[in-house]
C-alpha cells in the first residue's frame, strides 16, 4: 500500500452534532488529488443494560437517515467535557430510567472508520429496575425483554 497525504482539509459545520469534513488526497503514485468526505460528531456510548429480574432495556425510536423505528441498546452522545462512563450512566437514566449500580468498559472502537471520525464507547452495565414516575423522553417508548427474546 502506498502513503497518502492529506492536502488540505475543510470542515463545514452544521451543528454541534454534525461537522462535515472534506479532505484533497494526494497519493504516491501520481494520481489527480481526490475529495474524501466524513463525518465529524462527538464520541458517543452504546450501552448494553441489564436488570435485577434480568431483562434489557432497549429503545425504540424514529431515525431520521433510515427513515424508519428503530429497536436499540440505550446510547446517546458525549457532552463536552463528559467522561465515556459519566455519560452511560446519564444515558441509563435519562433514556430508560434506571441507575447504574456496576457499569464494566468492553471497549473503544469506531463505528465506521469509513465515513465517522468518530469513536463509541461499549458498556455493559448492571443497573436497577426502571425508577418510580420515569417518563420516557419525547418520541420514544421503553420495552424490557429477556435474553431469549432478544437472540431471536
């Protein structure tokens, strides 16, 4: 493989969500520079939780870029200055309404190197059951399912 350089790099900023990077590429081997775009958004968590009756909490939600309901694991984006474990655990409680009693880091990757400069943060996290008087955040609902059901 040969080196590539980056020969300028532009970034267009949509909102604090969302910064769209374009960068020329000029590689060894005498090519015309190209145009490359990405993503830039903040680092976010995924978070993979579970309750003492032993069921997990997922979200259901509209996602905009696949234009349909989505099922997920809670997660959301870091706040800035906001630890990785900070935020899972406001994420816990803001999207599901539970605390966090034993969170354990599975790792740090990027979701797609491909097209996000980005990187998620995984948890997996014992917490309690739902707290008394949750309300789920607007445009999403709250379901518990065991292990079984979430394999199928």
């Amino acid at each position: 493989m040969r080196p590539q350089h980056i020969l300028t790099r532009k970034l267009k900023v949509f909102s604090p969500w969302f910064t769209l990077v374009e960068k020329m590429i000029h590689s060894e081997d005498g090519k015309v520079p190209e145009a490359y775009h990405s993503v830039q958004q903040p680092d976010y968590v995924s978070i993979i939780a579970r309750t003492p009756s032993g069921k997990f909490p997922l979200i259901q939600q509209f996602r905009h870029s696949i234009e349909t309901f989505t099922w997920e694991f809670p997660a959301g984006l870091l706040d800035p200055g906001e630890s990785p474990s900070a935020c899972a655990k406001r994420e816990l409680f803001e999207e599901v309404g539970v605390t966090t009693q034993k969170l354990i880091h599975l790792g740090t990757g990027f979701a797609d190197s491909g097209h996000l400069g980005n990187q998620v943060h995984m948890y997996y996290a014992d917490c309690s059951e739902t707290v008394e008087g949750f309300i789920p955040e607007p445009d999403t609902s709250v379901a518990y399912y065991d292990l079984n059901t979430i394999k199928k």
